[in-house]
C-alpha cells in the first residue's frame, strides 16, 4: 500500500469532498480516501498493484472534479 495526495479542482462544499471520498473507496484497490475541502486535495491510500495514479485520477474526474497528483520537490 502507498499514499499518496491529489490536487483536486471544482469542488463546491464538503458534499464534493464526501462524494470523492466514496467514489475513491468504492473502486477495487483503493484503502482509503480522505478529501480536505478547505485544501483542495484528497490522500488516497491504494495498492499500487491494482490501480495506477492514472486511474484515480480518471476516477475522481468521472465523479465530476478535475485532478492532479501532488508531487514534492
């Protein structure tokens, strides 16, 4: 398992952050998913054998947001 966060845009209210967050844990390899409204990202805990960033990312955009992977430098 890996964590890692995504920058999340088009979010409205923390409903948008409750409806990321089940979208996330309702697809297969997906531990957690834990949405900040206020800071506009989500930390998604996966098994990176089963799922790619690609994928949740498309995951997150099928639920109606637009979505990056946060990267540190």
């Amino acid at each position: 398992m890996i964590k890692k966060k995504f920058k999340i845009d088009g979010m409205h209210c923390t409903s948008c952050a409750m409806n990321i967050d089940g979208e996330l844990e309702d697809t297969e390899g997906v531990k957690s998913a834990s949405t900040n409204f206020a800071k506009g990202m989500v930390e998604v805990e996966y098994d990176s054998s089963k799922l790619s960033d690609k994928e949740i990312i498309k995951t997150i955009k099928t639920a109606g947001y637009s979505a990056e992977l946060i990267t540190n430098s």
